[in-house]
C-alpha cells in the first residue's frame, strides 16, 4: 500500500529512544522528512544518525525541552526554518511523574502539567496554521491506558492525559474542515527504557526481581506477552498516511488486550 508519505515533514517529540523513535523509524522508512526532538543532543543526533541510515530519509535533529511553551515554540520554529514547513506532528513526550492520589505533591503535580497536559495542547496551537497553510496535516498524541483505566502509583497520568483528551476532541472537531485529523493512541506496556524502570518499581514493591517482574505483568496481558515500541509506530504511521483519511477524534489503543474497558 503507497501511504502517501514521501516527501511529507513529520516532527516526532521524545525521539531520541523508546516510542517517539520506533514512531520516527517508522515514518522515514515510508519516505517522511522527519524532524526528531529530545533534550539530550548527544543521544538525539546519535538517533537521528542511525533513522537517517538505515532509511535513507532525511532526519533532522532539533533539541529542545518539550515541557516548556519556549522549547515548544523553538521547535516548531526551527522544523520551519529547515523544512520549510510541517505535515505530521507526533506528540509524545517524557511520561509525568509517579504518584498515588494522595500522595503526589504540587511540585509533582505541576510538572504532569507541563509534561503531559499543556504540552499536547501547544504543539498542536502551534502547528495548526502551518499545517493550514498546506491544506492540511495529521496530529497524533501518544497517550496511554490511563486514559481508559487507572494505572495503579500513577494518578498524574490519568489525571492530565483525561484533560488532553478532551483537548484532542474539540480540536478534531474545530480543525476537521481544514482538513486536519486529530487522533490518539493509547499504549499498554511496550518495552522501552521507561517501561524497564516500571517493571523494576513493581518488582521493587513486591520484593520480586526483574524477571518475576515481567512474569506478573505479562500474566495479565491477554496475548502474554509486553509489546514491542515499532507495534504502535505502524499504527501511528497508518494514522500519518493517506490510508487513514476518514478518521479523526478518534482514541486507539496498542496494549495486547490489557485495558479492561469496553469502549
Ligand atoms: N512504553 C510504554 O509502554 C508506555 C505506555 C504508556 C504511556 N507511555 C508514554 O509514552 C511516552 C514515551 O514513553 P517511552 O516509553 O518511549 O519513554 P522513554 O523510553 O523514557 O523515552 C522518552 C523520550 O522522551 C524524551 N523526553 C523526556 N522528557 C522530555 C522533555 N521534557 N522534552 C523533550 N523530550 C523529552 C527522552 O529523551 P531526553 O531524555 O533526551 O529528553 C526520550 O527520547 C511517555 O509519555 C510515556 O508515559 C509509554
């Protein structure tokens, strides 16, 4: 199938490993100039690199500290200035921090904020009149199962990722005419560096070491197993491609089965 990707620019957040990479992987190969973003320059170029390789695309670098309106602005600023404008954003992040409902303090609970509330809601201000000027563009926001159940010591995710939710529906109502779609994915457990840590806290808790760790986890996962980063890069790219053209507002999740919810 041709998704209609060669030549499009996407900007990928948190790319430097874990999701956002396995997402900016995914786009290159199907031909995307692709702008990737983190904080670390070191591991973000060395990143960028490797895409660019392997793929042959081109693969941009842009530092930049997503949970700030300047590292946000500075980002699209510069997509702009070196690609000459922007089709697809991808925005995912750091995740906010760990907490219980009682216990997440205000600093913890300004950071979430940030991080994964006010983040999704300035990228997508700020890519929306460029993406207008082109007649169009994709905005996909990388969630996760919290937003359908609760994910046990992590009150802030539930808590911001509900209110970018919502964010993310109007807007897929607003921008729908210009020819915008707007939707979410919704992760369970895919391995990645912040997933290994997870797994090691549980273990921690529980007195149980890393390998009995993953043994309980995945014994609640219907296919039985923890998912692989590049399992949700193809739903993220099908959502970027022309093969997904009659579908906005809508919440995906890639999780083997894990979220209990029916809808
Ligand atoms: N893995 C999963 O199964 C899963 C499940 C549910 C939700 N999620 C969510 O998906 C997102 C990505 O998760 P992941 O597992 O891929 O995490 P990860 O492996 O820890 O990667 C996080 C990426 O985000 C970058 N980053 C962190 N803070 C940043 C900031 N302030 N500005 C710019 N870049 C930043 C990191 O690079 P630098 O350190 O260089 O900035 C890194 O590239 C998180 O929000 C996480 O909560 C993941």
């Amino acid at each position: 199938m041709d998704f209609g990707l060669e030549g499009k620019v996407a900007v990928v957040g948190g790319a430097s490993k874990g999701l956002g990479r396995a997402c900016a992987l995914g786009l290159a190969r199907e031909g995307a100039r692709v702008v990737v973003c983190s904080r670390s320059v070191e591991n973000l170029t060395l990143a960028a690199r490797e895409i660019a390789d392997e793929t042959g695309a081109e693969v941009v670098p842009v530092p930049s500290d997503l949970s700030t309106l300047d590292g946000v602005q500075s980002l699209i600023n510069q997509t702009v200035e070196q690609m000459g404008g922007l089709d697809i954003i991808v925005n995912n992040s750091g995740g906010p921090p760990a907490g219980t409902a009682e216990g997440a303090d205000e600093e913890a609970w300004a950071q979430a904020i940030q991080m994964s509330l006010l983040f999704f809601a300035r990228m997508s201000r700020e890519a929306v009149p460029l993406m207008r000027e082109r007649g169009g563009g994709r905005i996909i926001n990388i969630f996760a199962s919290s937003i359908k159940q609760p994910i046990e010591n992590l009150v802030l995710s539930a808590a911001t990722r509900m209110g970018a939710l919502g964010y993310s529906k109007t807007l897929a109502d607003e921008v729908a005419k210009d020819g915008i779609l707007v939707n979410n994915v919704a992760p369970g457990y895919l391995l990645t560096d912040r997933m290994m840590e997870v797994i090691h806290h549980r273990g921690d808790a529980t007195g149980a070491d890393y390998e009995e760790a993953m043994a309980d986890l995945t014994g609640m996962i219907p296919m039985g197993r923890i998912g692989r980063p590049e399992e949700l890069a193809n739903l993220v790219v099908f959502l970027a491609s022309d093969a997904a053209s009659y579908i906005t507002g809508a919440t995906i999740q890639v999780d083997g089965g894990v979220i209990r919810s029916m809808i």
